[in-house]
C-alpha cells in the first residue's frame, strides 16, 4: 500500500473516531445526530459497509426527531450503499 494512501486511511479512522466520540460525549446535543452520519459516512469510505449500514440504521432509531433532511440523507446513503440486502 503507498505511503499516501496510508495516511488517507489513518485520517479517515482518526475522523471516524472524532465523530464516534462527539456522540459519546455529547449524546444529546444538536450535532450529535449529524456526527453519527458522518461517521456512518467514514466507514463507507474505509470499506467497512456492514458498520456503516449498523450505523445508519441506528441514527432514525437513536435520533427519531433529528431533521428530516439528514434523516432522509441517512435512509438515501443507506440505499446506495445496499444496506439491508
């Protein structure tokens, strides 16, 4: 694997973890359901389909009054990724 890319995937976990920590930490706050989609994001793009597609699915269960525009992001990024099939 090249140095470059290397480091894209240390990034893209450190950024993983950033976001997975902002909903630990601050579980209710405002951000919080908008952190948990762009860490369900971070996964697909590190090819981890199934932690994505578990996180997705948890956001609309976790987050029910979260804006319907990030909620129906989720459900459209779930689609294209297969999730559920």
């Amino acid at each position: 694997m090249s140095t470059a890319k290397t480091r894209i995937l240390l990034d893209a976990d450190q950024i993983a973890r950033t976001f997975a920590e902002v909903i630990k930490k601050y579980p209710k706050s405002g951000r919080a359901p908008d952190a948990m989609l762009k860490l369900a994001q971070s996964f697909m793009g590190m090819g981890q389909k199934t932690e994505g597609c578990t996180t997705l699915g948890a956001l609309k269960v976790k987050y029910p009054t979260a804006q319907k525009k990030l909620l129906d992001l989720a459900v459209k990024r779930a689609g294209e990724a297969g999730c559920g099939k």
